[in-house]
C-alpha cells in the first residue's frame, strides 16, 4: 500500500480521531462512576433523612399523646378523695341525698392505721329515691364504689313504707 501524502493525512486525522474517542469515553466513564458514587452517596443520606424524619414525627407525635395523657391524668387525679377534698365529697353525698328526697347519716369507717378510708351511708327514703342516689353515685366526679347495699323495709308513723338502707362505699384516695 503506497502512502501518500492525501492518504497520510486522513491516517493522522482517523487516528487523532480515535485518541479523541478513547480519551472521551475514558473521561466519560471516569464521571460517569463519579456520579455513581455521588448518586448512590446521595441516595443513602436521603434516606437516613426520610428514617430521621420519620422519628421526628414520631416523636412530635408521642409529646402530643403525652400531653392528652397528662390532661386525662389530672382528671383522674381529680376524682380521687384527698384529705383536702373529703369535705367536698361528704357534701356532695349530702347533696345527692337531698336531690332524691333522701336523708343521710354518714359516718366514716376506719382502718387498722386509723385512718378513715371508707364510709358508712345510712339512707331513709323511698325506692326510686334510693336507686336515683346510687345513679348519683355511679355518675358523681369522685371514684367510689359500694362494698354492702343492705336494704330494709319499715313503715314509718304514717304507715307509709320507708325504705332504710345501709351503704358502704369503697373510696379510692392518693
């Protein structure tokens, strides 16, 4: 094959060419795993950021639900009987016995310690009179419960039946 100088020119040029193709695509690939490793780095903190995210909402979320708990805790705390709020709560007894047409003896029941837990309720009125103080009871803002109903029937000096009840309640105190 005879080299001329046309020829030698187009040579240079395909090899020239050639250099400039392999030397592009070696820096191409030289970026192209640069981006890969940008792209993968890049992936990876946006998911540690979703995961962080999604602990922060989780904590914004527990607050929240601490916050509704400690308002229900306050209610709860409310409706125990305290050594302050056992006035309160005998006149809310006396109350509760005038509204449904009953008289009422309260006398409180005391433990070994001494001191007074439960009480003793002794009740005069009718029958309906009766079963609206215990829904009294039931709905009242203090927590209470009734160990021992007794219930009696007697007649009283106008030979109208008179029911006489014995109520022990169970009182929860801090």
């Amino acid at each position: 094959m005879i080299l001329n100088k046309k020829t030698l020119e187009y040579f240079k040029f395909y090899v020239l060419m050639a250099g400039a193709i392999v030397v592009a695509l070696f820096i191409n690939f030289v970026f192209w795993f640069k981006t890969r490793s940008a792209n993968r780095d890049f992936l990876q903190r946006n998911e540690e950021l979703s995961m962080l995210t999604a602990k922060k909402m989780n904590l914004l979320q527990f607050q929240r639900e601490g916050q509704k708990m400690e308002a229900i805790q306050d209610q709860v705390q409310s409706s125990f009987v305290t050594k302050d709020s056992a006035v309160d709560f005998i006149v809310f007894i006396e109350n509760a016995a005038r509204s449904t047409a009953n008289s009422v003896k309260i006398a409180a029941i005391t433990e070994e310690s001494g001191q007074p837990k439960n009480f003793r309720l002794e009740l005069g009125g009718s029958y309906p009179g009766l079963v609206n103080f215990l829904a009294y009871l039931e709905n009242s803002p203090y927590l209470v419960r009734p160990s021992r109903i007794d219930v009696n029937q007697a007649s009283d000096a106008a030979q109208q039946s008179v029911f006489r009840t014995i109520v022990d309640l169970e009182v929860l105190s801090l």
